[in-house]
C-alpha cells in the first residue's frame, strides 16, 4: 500500500481502524473496523453521504459494534496488528474509486464506497442490516456533487504543479465545463437504464471515436429510436472498462445548450462561452469527450437563438481530430441543416440508427423492466412484456420502437398502481359496509317498510352508497377477480 495516494483523513481512519480492533481483543484489522473508523470520522464527504441516503452514524456504528462484540477475543490484543485481505482489497479498490470520481487523493469517502463494493469482505450480516449499496452511495455523490467540484481539487493540484501529464486522476477543466452534465459520473451512479441490443451501435461509436481524424459520429435516427440511450450505454461502457484502453479513461460530457445560451446578455456571448468550451476540451488532450443532443442546434440555421453559430467555432477542432464530438439528430434535421453546411458535414462520419424488430424491442423492454418494476413496486409478465411491444406497433405505429413501448409499459404500470393503491385504501370500507348492511337488514326484518320508513330509508342510503363503491372496486379490480376465478395468474 503506497501511503502518498492517501489523504491525511484516510491515514487518520486507518489508526482509527487499528484502535478499534485493539479494543475489541482482535489479532488483525478486518472490514468492519475500517467501516466504523470511517463512520465515526467528522468532516469528511461521508457525512453528506450518509444524510443523502438517510442513514445515521449511530445507526451504523451500533449495528457494527454489536456483530464486533460477538467476535470480541479474551486473548491479549498484538501489539502490532497486521492489516486483514479483505481491508488491503478495500484499500486498493478505494484507488480506482479516487480515479473514477477524478480526485487527487483516496479520501474517507472513495474507502466508503469500496467497502460496500459487491466484491468487499465486508460481512453479510453488517451488509444486510445496514441496507446500503455502492450503487446508492455513488447516486448521492452524483446528486450533491457538481462538476466543478469533482474537478477543484484536479484545478488545486495543477495549480500547485502536481497533476503530470500521465496522472490518469488529474483532467485539464476549467468553469466553462459548468455548462455541461457529467454523463460519466451519472453513470457510476447506476442512473441509466441498461443499453440493450445496441452492442454494434455502440461499437461503431467506438471504432470512429479511435480515428486519427474525423472522428466524430453522428448518431442519426427517428425520434424515440434511442440515440442517447446509446450514449449513455457508451459511458456505462466507459465506466466499467469495456472500451479499448484509450478510451478508458475518458469523461463524457454532455452539453446543455440551454444553460449555455441562458443569461447570455450580449451579441457574441453565447460564441465566446461555447468557444472557450471548445479551448477546454481541445486543452485537455483527448480525455473529454463531449455529447450535443439535437446537434443541428449549433448551426445558424438550425438554432433558436437569432442565429447564433457554433459551427464555424468547431470546425477547425473537428478538422485536425482534437475534439471528439458525438451528435445525435433526425434524418430530416440532419438533411436540411447539416448537410447543407458540406464542410460541416465533413467533419462528422454519420451513424445509422434504425428502429428496432420486435424481438429486439422485446429484448430491450424486458431488460429494462426491473427499474419500472422498483419504481412502481409491481411485477411484469412475460406476455405484458411482449404485448406492450406488440400493441405499440398496431395502434402507435406513428411513433418509434422502443421509447413508444417503454411509455405503453410506465403508462399501464402507473394506471396499475394507481388502482392498487385506491383498492387496497377502500376494502377496509367495503367490510364495514358489509357489516353495516347486515345490520340494518336485520333492524329491518319483520318491520313493515310503509310504517317504519326511516329505517328502511337508512338502508336504501347505505345500500346506494354500497353499490356505488362496489362499481369502482369492480372497474378498478373486478378483472383481476376474473382473472383469478378462471385460474390465472397475475
């Protein structure tokens, strides 16, 4: 273990760690010590963290403290305690994730998410109580942390003359990047859904982003086809290794051409930020990659902003290979403004997207069902799968595959839970109806209706009421009843 890539807080948690392990009489400093000693250290981002997923330190502390306690030793405690496997793994994985999150040093917070890494030695029972995922931790970093504040300690470092051209964690930034999303980050927070039978796609991206020259794709395709999908399959691709080793370790950035021309006050000032943008990316020798979505935007023609033209401004970049650019656009967009500036066109090397088949589209549904499923708290069927895809094609076939079926599968699903949650909220009312009606009908018994009306009106009202409930609880759920009565399974 080098102890130059770890900060001064991390050196801290680990003699905590050891102190730990001391007090609880065990011969070797194990997961579960490091975890506590990374709780119970003040003024790191972990306690950001922990607020963000609602977790306590206490809450922590006391679940490790008492699975400690039952492994508690009566030997005399080493003097000096050796570091378990499973902490040196921890420690090493907390280096890859302080290059992940592009920061100088491994601090609390990269030892934090390498501890709740699938692969850690953490135990089963610690894991299981505590209820806490990497996946989770990376989604709160994503959601408090900007990009400015991932690259101000890579700016501090250069600054001090530390970042050298081969340091994989520093990346040459500046603020013109606050105009830009980090897909990159977004994606080691699991926030994509999973990018499924696009693997040539995506590996054509990938060939043209590799050229020396012209190396920046277009991803051209209907509306709905899935061209940012492919994009953020890209930098899942990027964040889990599976691209060629110049690819690595890249950033892929999207551009919000809306934050860009926002407070724009002057003529010229939209060019000036989008050239600086440009200057950045170039300066940053081929380790950001940016993403224009609606790329015909940038042209004078194909803009909304009174003909604003970040075209010319890209053009030379683009000319000599030191920007890669991914686009995505329509066909018809494509035609009528890129292909109209020739010289532009040039520059891009166009990728085809076509819809997708129905086995395809099949394949794409099922495979992103299981986040439909959490949010909704429901569960698909194989032939729900298959018929959202199905009647998407017969009576929306003016939209495309697959974004027309994903909107069929959340829109039954919401209508679904809707009517659940309804159903469930008023079969405690239909029981005591139930047992209100009863009631009456045996108040009512042997009583003559025309001398005793008020009893019998009581009931007409509450049986009026009655049936009024039963239709909706039949209109929301009376098919699932069907459906059950007659065998099936849902």
């Amino acid at each position: 273990m080098d102890i130059a890539n770890y900060s001064a807080d991390s050196r801290a948690v680990i003699k905590v760690a050891r102190e730990v392990a001391t007090t609880f009489r065990h011969p070797e400093i194990d997961v579960e010590h490091l975890l506590i000693a990374v709780v119970r250290h003040e003024g790191t981002a972990v306690e950001s963290i922990l607020n963000q997923v609602d977790k306590s330190p206490a809450f922590i502390e006391h679940i490790i403290e008492t699975y400690l306690k039952d492994r508690s030793s009566r030997s005399k405690p080493r003097e000096n305690l050796t570091i378990s496997p499973g902490v040196e793994e921890v420690l090493t994985q907390a280096i890859e994730e302080k290059n992940r999150l592009y920061d100088p040093l491994v601090e609390p917070e990269h030892i934090f998410i390498a501890i709740f890494d699938p692969k850690s030695k953490l135990a089963p029972y610690v894991r299981d109580k505590i209820d806490l995922t990497k996946e989770g931790i990376y989604r709160a970093i994503a959601e408090s942390k900007t990009v400015e504040e991932i690259t101000a300690a890579v700016d501090k470092k250069k600054a001090a003359g530390d970042v050298d051209a081969d340091d994989k964690s520093g990346r040459e930034v500046a603020g013109s990047l606050r105009y830009c999303i980090d897909l990159t980050n977004q994606a080691a927070a699991g926030q994509f859904d999973p990018c499924i039978g696009r693997d040539r796609e995506i590996q054509q991206t990938i060939q043209i982003l590799l050229r020396r020259r012209k190396n920046s794709p277009v991803l051209v395709g209907g509306a709905g086809v899935g061209k940012t999908a492919i994009v953020e399959g890209f930098a899942m691709a990027v964040v889990n290794k599976q691209v060629p080793k110049t690819l690595q370790d890249v950033r892929v950035l999207e551009v919000d051409m809306g934050a860009m021309v926002a407070g724009a006050k002057y003529k010229g000032e939209f060019e000036e930020r989008f050239k600086a943008l440009v200057g950045e990316v170039v300066k940053s020798g081929g380790k950001v990659i940016l993403f224009i979505d609606e790329i015909h935007t940038i042209t004078a023609a194909g803009s909304t902003g009174g003909g604003m033209d970040a075209a010319n401004l890209i053009k030379p970049a683009l000319a000599r290979g030191q920007l890669r650019l991914i686009g995505a656009t329509t066909e018809e967009e494509y035609i009528k403004y890129l292909e109209k500036d020739k010289a532009l066109d040039r520059r891009f090397e166009k990728v085809k997207i076509e819809q997708p088949s129905y086995e395809s589209c099949v394949r794409i549904v099922k495979g992103v069902a299981p986040k439909y499923e959490e949010h909704h708290k429901i569960k698909f069927t194989e032939d729900a799968i298959a018929g959202s895809v199905k009647f998407a094609m017969r009576y929306l076939s003016e939209r495309n595959l697959p974004d027309v079926a994903l909107d069929v599968v959340d829109e039954a699903a919401s209508q679904f839970a809707t009517k659940k949650e309804y159903t469930e909220a008023n079969f405690p009312a239909v029981e005591e109806h139930i047992k209100e009606l009863e009631k009456l009908l045996a108040d009512c018994e042997g009583k003559d209706p025309d001398k005793d009306k008020d009893v019998f009106v009581k009931l007409y009202d509450r049986y009026e009421a009655f049936s009024l409930s039963m239709d909706m609880l039949d209109e929301y759920w009376g098919y699932r009843v069907e459906t059950m009565a007659k065998g099936g399974n849902e």
